[in-house]
C-alpha cells in the first residue's frame, strides 16, 4: 500500500500492521491524532475493520493557525494549548496500552515559520511523532477518508480547515487530481476591501479552482468541521427530524437559503439552536460565503456531508484491496452481531430462510435485509418495554458507513417491527417522514417476517419449516421440529406477516 507523503518528500508507513489477523476482520486498536489550524483532534478507533468505530474521541480546539496569515507565525496561545493537548493525547494513548499514534499535522503545522519548532517540541517532549503533510496529500487523506465511508463515492471532495481548502476528484475507489487553496477562515479574515473585496477574492480563488478540477461533477463531499456547522444550521433551518450529520444532504437552493438565514441571523441565538462552541460560530461566516460561493460555481447536483477525512483516510491508507472491497455496512453488522447477539450467526440462517419472500428485490434493499437480519438479536438487553424503540433509537443513530438517512429509518423501522407489531404512537415517528409509504410497509413486511422466522428457533429457522411464496399465498412448509414450535404465538405472528404481505397463508 502507499505510504504518507509529508513535505520532505519521504513516505512514512503510519500504522504498520495494523489490521492484524484479516480472517478475523477486526481491527487492532489504534490511535490517531490530527493537528489541524483550528482543532487538534485524537481519535482511538476499534471494531470492524471495514466499518471501524470510535473507541474514543477528544477535540481541542486549540486555534494554531488564528492571527497566522498576518504574522506568519503560530498562534502563541494556541501553541500552549495545542501543546498541552498533545501532552494529554500521548498520556491517554499510553493508559489505552494502543502503542504510538500516528500524528497528521496540516496547513498551520507546514506554513508557519515556527512550525519546525513546533514540531521539535513535540516530538521531544510528548514522543509523538509529528507528520507534516503538504496541501495534495492532505487532500488525498481526506479523499480517502470519504472512500472509507462512501465506497461508491463519485464526485468533487472539499475539505475545509482553519487556514486551507483542499479539493479532490474521487471515483471507482481511485483519488484523481487534487489542489489546495488559501481558502480558510482564519486566512480569509485577512483579506482586505470590506465584504465586497471578500466576495471577489473568494469568487476569483474559486474560479481558478474549477478550471483546474472542473464543473462537471453531481457531487461535492463535504468534510470538515466548518461545512458540518454549516449542515447543523441547515438541519435547525428546516426542522429536520435526524440529527446525524454523516450523509446529510443539501441542494445547492438550501445552501444558498441557509447563507442567507445565518446572514440574517444572531450568531450567538444560532451558537444556542445548533449546540455549537463559541471557536466554531466564530468562522461559520466565513465559511458559509465560502460554500455558497462553491456551489455556485461548481453547481453540483447535490452537497453531501462526510464525518469521515483525513483520519479515516489514515486507516484507508492501511487497508488491504480485498477489505477495501466488503461492504462496510455488512462487516458493521456481522461484528455487532458477534459482540451483541445470543446466537452469534443465526443472522445469516435467518437472512436464508426468509430468502423466498425477498426473490426480487434489488442489491440495494437486499444489503438492508441482510443488516437487519444480523441485528435483529443483538437488542436483547434492553428492557422488554423499550426494546423496540431502543433497537430503533440504535440504529438510526449508529455509527455506521455507507448508510443513507432514509436507508438508517428503514433499517430502523424493520428492527422495531422486529420486536413490536404495531408502530402506533412510537416516540420516533417524526423520522418515518423520510420514508415512502411504500417504503415504511416494505420496512414493516421485514420486521414482521424477522419477527415470525425468530420465533422457529434461535439458531437455524431452518430446521423448522421452510417457506414458499407466490404472491397471492405464503405456503409454510413445517419439519416435525417445527410443529412442535409453532405454538399460538408463532402462528398470531405468521398471520401478521400474512396480513402485511395481503396475502393468504396457509400451514403445510
């Protein structure tokens, strides 16, 4: 696999072996840590290694790059602060017993004439090892990133720190060009002229970028902590029912409204609405000119916002091809599955045996299935009372790749029918709106089938009947296992899922 290009023009390994044995497809926990011109973040992920989670996650939002473009030197306080960090990051990693971290410093670190020192300073006194990267490399970390989240991933890349903006082509798994830009908030509130003179730099600095990357793409991926203020705002602006901001989407109409909205607007009541920290409202006008002036030159189709960047592309770096190719979703699941669930596997035998009511579906509704079939025991734990609402709650609010909002509510939907046969006056119906109706009885028909097949056996459903569907009647075809099992509940359920299906059923 490449290594990391820092701006001496060597390739650092940065994780070494850090998949460990991939038959096991876990991840051995590993640490992070990002130096950015705004925030120094640490990042211990763990869990599945195509779908890792965050075993532990610290911001500091230390400012490093606040004065820079002015003074060409770091921020002092930020210096202290970043530092102190840093101190606190290398004293955690060593409690966690998760070996060095790998240290990423960006456009403050490399541009400042006192970056060296800085580096050297921490180096000698945390034993962290500092990696300063140059403006292409941190783009195609953050492209990488997204690819870690977004396979499929198609489109323009944007990544947004506090002295720099980096833009990527990304498609078919390959990073394409990259370039960087001055076009941070901290190096923006330099620029002089009024707000007149800012719109025209912006706009002549963005335009410079579209002929370099072009206008072509139907789809910008948004990373950074500045475009997912921005996104919350939008969320708060439109009353939307989710709050997870991985995979929100915006058109280029409700940038331009949400611009406009924070223009006529106190930040501090907005600081209050969103739930955002006095550094970040700070930039978010800045950054908002920014992203309106973005996506009036590049016009995309659609405005996609990406938790994952260059930490994450960190782990990418790392990845074998072969793992890079399983669905993250998938890999999610099953390693919830084998942490979570009472019959570690029976969620593939079930998947298997409710195979015939699904025959037709297409790949896209089919992966949903098959997640939900490996979570639909791993809520176990819960309070009976709550159980269904909880694996719901889960759900929609996990972290999980490669996941849209409206596929999170469906798999959400199927899991709560999982446990309850009627969604009537569920505390979570204000996110069934991000639904069809055909969508939400499809979701119910999973819930309800998972709900009756769970009721057959808990290990292999199997054993104990076998189904036959044909569109006008569902045929259940009982083993001599079976007949002992299907007592007056299981048959209540398999009318249910008649029911829910319109169609007959009939007990063989």
């Amino acid at each position: 696999m490449n290594g990391v290009r820092t701006t001496t023009g060597k390739t650092v390994e940065p994780f070494g072996k850090m998949f460990g044995k991939l038959s096991k497809r876990a991840l051995s926990r590993v640490g992070v840590v990002d130096v950015g011109s705004n925030s120094i973040r640490m990042v211990v992920f763990d869990g599945a290694a195509r779908s890792p989670a965050y075993f532990y996650n610290e911001k500091v939002m230390a400012g490093l790059g606040a004065r820079m473009a002015q003074t060409g030197r770091l921020n002092p306080e930020g210096v202290e602060r970043g530092f102190a960090a840093l101190q606190r990051f290398a004293a955690l990693a060593k409690g966690m017993d998760i070996g060095p971290l790998t240290c990423v410093a960006t456009a403050a670190v490399r541009e400042a004439a006192d970056g060296p020192a800085f580096k050297e300073r921490v180096e000698r006194e945390t034993g962290i090892r500092m990696h300063v990267i140059d403006g292409e490399e941190e783009a195609r970390l953050s492209a990488q990133g997204v690819l870690l989240g977004w396979p499929d991933a198609k489109g323009l890349v944007c990544d947004i720190g506090g002295n720099s903006m980096e833009l990527a082509e990304v498609a078919d798994g390959q990073i394409g060009k990259r370039v960087t830009s001055p076009l941070g908030p901290f190096r923006l509130q330099q620029v002089g002229g009024g707000k007149d003179g800012l719109r025209k730099h912006i706009k002549k600095v963005m335009a410079g970028l579209a002929q370099v990357m072009g206008t072509h793409h139907e789809r910008i991926y948004l990373v950074g902590g500045s475009w997912r203020a921005i996104a919350r705002l939008d969320m708060e602006r439109v009353s939307y029912p989710m709050t997870v901001l991985h995979e929100y989407r915006m058109t280029p109409r409700a940038v331009a409204d949400t611009v406009a909205w924070i223009g006529a607007n106190d930040l501090g009541a907005l600081k209050a609405q969103a739930g955002l920290s006095s550094s970040r409202i700070e930039l978010v006008p800045l950054a908002a000119q920014v992203l309106a002036q973005l996506s009036e030159t590049f016009a995309p189709a659609e405005l996609a916002v990406s938790s994952y960047g260059i930490r994450e592309g960190l782990l990418y770096e790392q990845m074998p091809e072969n793992l890079r190719k399983r669905d993250p979703l998938i890999e999610a699941a099953r390693f919830t599955e084998r942490q979570m669930a009472r019959m570690p596997g029976a969620g593939k035998k079930l998947y298997q045996f409710l195979q015939p009511l699904f025959q037709d579906v297409p790949p896209g509704r089919d992966r949903l299935i098959r997640a939900a079939c490996l979570l639909h025991d791993t809520s176990w734990r819960a309070h009976p009372d709550y159980r269904a609402d909880a694996c719901f709650d889960n759900v929609t609010r996990a972290n999980m790749a490669a996941l849209s909002h409206p596929e999170r509510v469906f798999l959400g939907l199927a899991l709560l029918h999982r446990y309850k046969n009627s969604r009537a006056a569920s505390p979570m119906a204000p996110l069934f709106k991000l639904l069809s109706a055909a969508e939400i009885a499809e979701a119910e028909i999973l819930g309800k089938a998972m709900r009756f097949g769970a009721m057959l056996a808990l290990d292999d459903p199997a054993d104990a009947a076998k189904l036959t569907f044909d569109k006008k009647q569902l045929v259940l075809k009982l083993t001599p296992t079976g007949r002992r099992l299907m007592g007056e509940v299981a048959e209540a359920r398999f009318g249910s899922l008649c029911n829910a299906l319109g169609v007959e059923g009939r007990i063989a």
